[in-house]
C-alpha cells in the first residue's frame, strides 16, 4: 500500500511539475511565447504590409522584446471592440496597439508611456474645412470604441463640439473611414495624429489635412491585465534596454514617430 501510494504522489508531483512549466506570460498561453493583440488596420502602429505581413512600430518593438527574453512573438489581430474580453480571457497577453492611457488608468496594469498622441480632425481638402466651426452640420467619422470617439461624447472634452455635427459615425477601422471620405460620405474624420500623418502620406496629402486645432492630448501605453504586473515590469524594463542601445529610437524614425515618442 505505501509503495502504491509513494507511486501516486511521485506521479502528481511529476504532473505538477510539468503543468508548471506550461505557465504563461499572461493567462494561458506557452511560457516561451508572447501574445500581443492588436489592430490589424492601425497604421503605423500595426497593419498588413504588401508582402502580407503584420508590422509597424507596436509589433516591432515587442518583437525586439522577445529578442531579449527569448519569446516567439504571436500577432493576434482583434476586433478593437473585445479587446477586453481577448484580454480578461487570456487570449492575448497583452493590448499593445497605439492603446490610450489616459482615461483608463486604473482598468489596466499599464508599462511606461511611450507615445505622446494627439487626437486630430482629418478632411479633404476641397472641403474648404479650415477649423471646427466648419464641421457644423457634418458628418464626422471615428472609429468605434476608440480614444477619439470617447474625446467626443466626453461632457468635459470635446461633446460640446460633437453636438454640432449632423452625425458621428462609427467604422471598425479607419482605413473604411478614409474611403468614406473619399467618396464623400463622410465629411471629416477624428483620429490619432500619428495614424492620420501616416494615411496622409500614403494616400497623397494634397487630397487631405489635419486641422491645425487638436481635440487633446494623450499617451500611449501598453495594457496589461490589472494581476500582471510582473509581465508588465518585465517589458518595462525591456523597453528601457531598447530605448538605451538604440532600437526604439531607431523604429520611431522608421515609422515617422520620432517627433512624438516620450520614453525616457
């Protein structure tokens, strides 16, 4: 009977261990891999590149992060929507996708900022839009459940603003946005600057210009489930190794977020 018994425990005990080493960085995926959601359609954060790869600036510093801990990194494209529900789930490790700060600080276990954004109004330029008061009585688009969006149906923000459009209307993704406006469904579009200048200069600024006036002001972070805070400090002190040796500088050039980058 002992020995039967010794045999049960030294199995559990081999089974326990082998369930330990199947930890995660987050909540349920492989030890060695790093999980990041994302939008597939943010660009220059994170998008689908011609060869038919995701990249942009977020991917590619958390690969750089997975250089130096020695992760597969695992690009997860979500609905913006449910990126709660991925992340409470345990689909994805984290939300790092141009993703605000400000306004969510205690829903996230946050890493350092690392983007100063601003939120802008993009129009055409026939529109003969020149400020804010030429949007009265138009229809603006934004993205669903996006830092933009929130700005406007803010009663301390810019509601007041939103109040005088005809409409604001809601896309998955702004490069549907864009094609609304350039055929001329939508009058003007609210958005992240950094995302703005890059669709500005892949689609020909002289069709396009942000208005000079900003709607505010914000930081990037990147969002971790609020009990993983050790994942987090982790990729914090990542990010200060790459902004030391020079990677992250050299992403932001690439991606032409050089002027906007805060990371100390």
């Amino acid at each position: 009977m002992k020995k039967k018994l010794c045999t049960l425990l030294s199995a559990l005990s081999l089974g326990a261990l082998m369930l330990s080493g199947c930890g995660n960085q987050g909540a349920g995926n492989d030890a060695d891999t790093f999980v990041v959601g994302f939008d597939a359609e943010y660009p220059p954060y994170g998008y689908m590149d011609d060869n038919g790869e995701y990249t942009g600036f977020d991917l590619e510093l958390a690969q750089a992060v997975c250089d130096l801990e020695g992760w597969t990194l695992v690009k997860q494209p979500i609905v913006w929507d449910s990126k709660d529900n991925e992340l409470n789930s345990g689909s994805i490790d984290c939300i790092w996708s141009g993703f605000t700060i400000d306004g969510r600080e205690d829903d996230y276990a946050w890493s350092v900022p690392y983007v100063d954004n601003s939120q802008v109004i993009v129009v055409a330029v026939k529109s003969g839009i020149t400020d804010f008061s030429g949007l009265e009585g138009k229809v603006v688009g934004v993205q669903a459940a996006s830092a933009a969006l929130a700005v406007l149906e803010d009663e301390e923000q810019q509601k007041a603003l939103a109040d005088t459009f005809q409409n604001l209307q809601e896309f998955a993704d702004y490069n549907t946005a864009f094609a609304e406006l350039e055929a001329g469904s939508v009058d003007a579009i609210a958005m992240d600057i950094g995302v703005a200048q890059y669709q500005l200069e892949s689609r020909g600024n002289d069709n396009f210009m942000i208005l000079d006036e900003h709607l505010n002001s914000e930081q990037y972070g990147i969002g971790f489930a609020l009990d993983n805070t050790e994942l987090r400090d982790t990729v914090n002190a990542d990010l200060q190794k790459l902004k030391e040796d020079g990677t992250f500088d050299e992403l932001a050039e690439k991606y032409g977020l050089s002027d906007m980058v805060c990371l100390e």
